[in-house]
C-alpha cells in the first residue's frame, strides 16, 4: 500500500522496495536500498503514507 501511494507521485525509483517492520510498539516504514540524496521526496512520501497509514490499520502481534 505505501509503494502504491509513492509511485503515484513520481519522485521514487521504479524498483523501490519498502520493509514494514514493529519498532517500539508501532509498524514503521523503512525504505530499502535508497540514496537519500537523490530521493530525499522520495523518503518524505514515504514517512507521509506510513503516518497516514498507521491512523488507519494496526498490525497483529
């Protein structure tokens, strides 16, 4: 769901992967193999759909 709403804005690579994962009792995004300084819209997009994102869904234990 979050690389579908990235790709949308056409600031990420095509082959963007994005690793969901629990830290400190919440799921976090964390974008794979990136170079922050060539994407740095990118890697706001994608703290923005994680953010909206986490208001709306909750991952099991």
């Amino acid at each position: 769901m979050i690389v579908a709403r990235v790709r949308d804005k056409m600031v990420c690579p095509a082959d963007l992967q994005v690793s969901v994962m629990r830290v400190d009792g919440r799921w976090d995004a964390f974008p794979e193999f990136i170079d922050k300084e060539k994407h740095p819209d990118c890697l706001a997009r994608i703290v923005f759909a994680a953010t909206e994102l986490r208001t709306l869904y909750d991952l099991a234990e």
